[in-house]
C-alpha cells in the first residue's frame, strides 16, 4: 500500500506523527515528512489511524 | 410531525441530550429551527465530516458560535478560526509550528509538575470544590506558560481570563471589557519583551514564522491570543471535570483505570466522545445546498451538533450511547473535522493524560458530596462548581 500526501490540504500539526512516529515527522518548519512512501511491514494498523485520524482529510492509502 | 427541540437554549445542552439527539438522527438529520433567525442542526455523523470537510461551501467567516437573532456579518479582521481558506492554511500552517506532535511532548514535564502543584493542594478525605477550585488552574496555567508568562502572573493572568471569557464568579468586579483591555495590554507587553529578546515560548515562535515569506501580523498575534485562552480553557476543564463524573457514574471503569494507568488515553477518548464538550460550531452556506431532501439556502448557519455525531449509531454501534472506556476504534468528532479540526488537541489531550494519572496514583476512591452546578453555555455547557470528597489509595491501610 502507498501512502498519499495531499500537501494543499495538509496543515502541518502532525495527528498522524501521534499514531505512527515511525512514518511521519512533521519538521522543524512546520512541514509533514512522510518517511516512507509505502506502508512498512507491520505498521498497518497505525498508519491506517494516522489516515483515519487526520482531521484535514489529507491522507489516503493507495493498493 | 417533524420533532421540536430547542436547541437555542443552554438547558437543552446541560439536561440529557441523547434521546432528543437520537430522534433527530432518525427523522430529521437536517432539522430547521427557528429560534434565533433560524439555522440547520446537523446530527449524522457523515453529514458533520461532510460539512465540516467542505469550507468553500459551508463557510466560518461569520462566526462559529450558532446565531443569537442579531444580524451576522464577517468579522473584518478575522481570528484563525473565522478565516476561510486560502488565507486559512498559511495562517494555520504558521500557528502550527508551535503545536506539533514534538513541541507538545515536550511539554510533559511541565505540565506534570503544574499538575502535581494543583493537586498538592487536595487532602484525602477532606471535601473540596474539584471544578473550579482544582481542575481550572490547570489550563490556564498551561496557557500562561506557554506564553512564557513568569509564574508570578499566573493568578492574575487567570483572574482577567476567566473574566473576559464570562466565566468569573459574579463577585468579582471586573466587567469582561475591562478584563479583555488588560490581557491586550498584557500580551503587549510580553510581545514587546520578546521584541527586544527571543525566548523559545509560542510568542517568540510566532513572531518568527513565516509562511510564503508572511508572517502574521501584529493584529493577528494579538487575535490569536485571545483565542488560545477562549478556545483552551473552559473545554479542558470541562472534559476532566465532566469526565471525572462519569467514572463516579461507572465505578468500575474507575477502578480498571485505577489498577492499569495504560487504559487512560483510550478513556479520554471515550470521554470525549461521550461528553462532547464543545458541542457544536456553526458554519454559513455560501450557495443553496441539498442535503438529505431538505434545502439549505445561501446564508443560513448550519450548526454541526458534535455530541448527536458522536453517538450516531452508524459509526459506534449499539452501544453508542454507553460510556465505555475500552471502546475501540473510537473515530470521535469531539475535536471538529476538517481544517478547522482543534489545533490545541495534542495539548488537550496531554493535559487530561497527565491530571488523570495523577489523579488516580493519590486517590482511588471519588465521590460527590453536594449538587454539581452546570454553566449556562449552549456551546462549552461544563461544570461551574462541584464538591467532591478523594479517598487515598492507602489511607485506610495507614500509610499516609
Ligand atoms: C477538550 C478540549 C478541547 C475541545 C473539545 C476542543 C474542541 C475544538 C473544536 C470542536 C474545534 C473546531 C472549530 C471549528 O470547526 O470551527 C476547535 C478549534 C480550535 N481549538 Fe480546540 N478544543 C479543545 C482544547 C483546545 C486547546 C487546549 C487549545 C489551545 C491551547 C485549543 C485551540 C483551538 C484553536 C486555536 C482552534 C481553531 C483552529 C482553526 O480554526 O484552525 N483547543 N477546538
Ligand atoms: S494529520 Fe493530516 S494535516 Fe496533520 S500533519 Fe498529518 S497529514 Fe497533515
């Protein structure tokens, strides 16, 4: 599964960096780094929240 | 017959909303009311995420508190949270910086030693008034600090908060004008402060972000202070207020919480779903939307009811309207949805975290001894005072 970034739409408080710190780091200018472009082994479950816990709807998962 | 509620008033918010809530989800999701001029109450929880989620048709600039009658127009110098997109996202992508994940986290050990300072002052045993005398120091005093507002000011920085926001004991004699001219005059002052000498606080943050090469101007500082203060203070307090009765009301979700502190930021969660402390926010339609057969035309308010959302049985299921704090997934909308969602939530979040595990490593045992007195708010309808007495863990084996 890939991850999609829409950055027009992100606003940088990082929700998703609380539910899966190993795929997203918001940085230090307020930008979200998405650290792996494809969900890494395991890590569904978070990122799946991360996602889902995105208040500005700027995330989406792709087969 | 369309049910009639009236969701104008205060007592509707501070009786139990949940049947009336549970109706209108069933046969009238988008309901017209005309009190007040008139506006759209939203229960579903898909049709909040789809409002919520669509600022070009449903806009804030008219304000976000549900209409009052008198006639509404933007705000020509807007705050965060009345600002449309575009100007929105470069404001907010700004104001960010100071509220991530990191900056937040960061955080703990003060907000813990605030926490602890505050509760140092309850005795086992002895009766206290929890609400006003315990729970509300605690945001504010967050607030302060974050502001980089010295420790000696924070009693008086709290004094012209609650006042200006409405809050304050009727006794105080301090009209909320009055309160909110000083705060500005104080703000100035620590911006004037930090003009001369950065600080790592949220001031020197702000005063330094840039976005597209903008930076927010000193209007909108000023504007943004006033809004930490307005939209941090009374929700948290309200949410361990309000969360801490309904573990009295569950007495064995309190004692899971007490024998395993892991299970309490999935128990925030449930209290802030079921509690929905802000319970709603309004937006403005800019063109005739159809929603559900009904017509919402060009310039009505649409009120998104967060708590009827947060029990829709579509999303949580049967159990809906039961407090259950290993309820899980919790998707809940207590913070709002789309861009406009809470910027304060991971701060929210810690702080109800922290009060709770404190809490509860003194005292495992919390009841109430008088009458739980409610504020009169349609919008953040929480806890004025009440009195509670705290058992310790080990005051009956004699250890303390
Ligand atoms: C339990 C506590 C809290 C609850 C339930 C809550 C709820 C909300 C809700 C529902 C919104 C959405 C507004 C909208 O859609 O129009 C919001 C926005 C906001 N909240 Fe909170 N809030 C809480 C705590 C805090 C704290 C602690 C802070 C700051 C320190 C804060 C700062 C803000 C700000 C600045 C906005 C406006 C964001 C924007 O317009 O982009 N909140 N909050
Ligand atoms: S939660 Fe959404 S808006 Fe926030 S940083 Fe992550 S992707 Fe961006």
């Amino acid at each position: 599964m890939r991850i999609v970034l829409d950055r027009a739409r992100c606003t940088g408080i990082g929700i998703c960096e609380s539910f899966a710190p190993t795929v997203f780091e918001v940085d230090d200018n307020g930008e979200l780094v998405v650290l792996s472009a494809e969900v890494p082994e395991g890590a569904l479950d978070e990122v799946t929240a991360a996602v889902e816990g995105c208040p500005a709807l700027a995330l989406r998962l792709e087969p | 017959m369309e049910p009639n509620y009236p969701l104008h008033l205060p007592d509707f918010y501070i009786g139990d909303p949940g049947p009336a809530y549970r109706d209108l989800r069933h046969n009238s999701p988008v309901h017209w009311t005309s009190a007040n001029g008139g506006f759209w109450g939203i229960t579903r929880y898909a049709d909040v995420k789809f409002i919520g989620s669509r600022p070009h048709l449903f806009s804030s600039a008219n304000g976000v508190l549900m209409p009052d009658g008198k006639p509404r127009t933007a705000d020509p110098r807007p705050m965060l949270i009345t600002t449309d997109p575009p100007r929105h996202k470069a404001m907010r992508t700004l104001i960010s910086k100071g509220f991530t994940p990191k900056h937040i986290n960061a955080m703990e050990p003060e907000v813990r030693e605030i926490v602890r300072g505050v509760l140092d002052s309850a005795e086992p045993g002895i009766e206290v008034e929890y609400a006003e005398g315990l729970v509300a120091k605690v945001p504010v005093r967050i607030i302060a600090d974050l502001l980089g507002a010295p420790a000696e000011d924070w009693e008086q920085f709290r004094a012209w908060s609650d006042a200006s926001v409405g809050s304050a004991d009727p006794g105080v004699e301090l009209s909320s004008q009055e309160a909110f001219g000083a705060l500005t005059t104080y703000f100035r002052r620590l911006i004037a402060l930090r003009e001369q000498h950065r600080t790592n606080d949220l001031i020197s943050l702000l005063m330094d972000a840039e976005v597209d090469g903008e930076s927010l101007s000193h209007d909108e500082l000023m504007a943004f202070l006033h809004l930490l203060l307005v939209a941090g203070n009374e929700t948290t307090r309200n949410l361990i207020a309000l969360g801490t009765i309904a573990l009295i009301n569950h007495p064995e979700q309190l004692r899971m919480l007490v024998d395993d502190p892991s299970l309490i930021p999935a128990a925030i969660e449930e209290m802030l779903r079921h509690i929905s402390p802000v319970t709603h926010m309004t937006r403005w339609a800019t063109e005739d939307v159809e929603l559900r057969g009904k017509t919402i035309r060009k310039g009505q308010a649409v009120v998104l009811l967060y708590g009827a959302a947060n029990r829709d049985e579509d999303v949580f299921g049967e159990t809906a309207e039961q407090f259950d704090i290993t309820r899980r997934p919790n998707p809940h909308l207590a913070f709002g949805t789309g861009e406009h969602a809470c910027l304060g939530l991971s701060l929210a979040r810690l702080e109800a975290r922290v009060f709770f595990e404190e809490l509860l490593a003194r005292f495992d045992r919390i009841e109430l001894t008088g009458e739980v007195l409610r504020m009169r708010s349609t919008m953040v309808p929480g806890v004025r005072t009440m009195h509670v007495r705290l058992g310790a863990a080990d005051d009956r084996a004699g250890v303390r």
